[in-house]
C-alpha cells in the first residue's frame, strides 16, 4: 500500500499583521482567492476556508485589541 503524505501550510503572523487577511499581500495574484478576514487573534489560531493555510498567533496583542 502506498504511504500519503498530508501537508500543511502554516504561517506565524504577530500582531503587526493585524487585521489579518489572506491571501496575504505575498500571494501570487493568478493563485488567489477572495479575500477573507482571518480572525487568529480570537483563539491563537485560525484556518481560511479557502485554501485551508492555517495562521498561527506569536507575541502579546496590541493594547486595544479584543
């Protein structure tokens, strides 16, 4: 039987990146989606429901941010 590998893209975002969108500005256009709010800074973690990229929070939030 053959072995699958699942893979995953994950990208650390701090909050200098807040709000968060993706496709984030690094994205090649011709590979884009619409363009969704991640909210990663609500559980540390989010997942666009798009392209399953999974964006992961580092660091303290800004003062302000709930």
């Amino acid at each position: 039987m053959a072995e699958t590998t699942l893979t995953q893209s994950y990208i650390e975002v701090t909050a200098a990146a807040l709000p968060l969108f993706c496709p984030t500005p690094a994205v090649s256009l011709w590979s884009a989606h619409p363009r969704v709010a991640i909210p990663v800074e609500k559980l540390g973690e989010a997942t666009c429901p798009y392209c399953s990229t999974v964006y992961k929070f580092k660091g303290e939030l800004p003062h302000g941010h709930h």
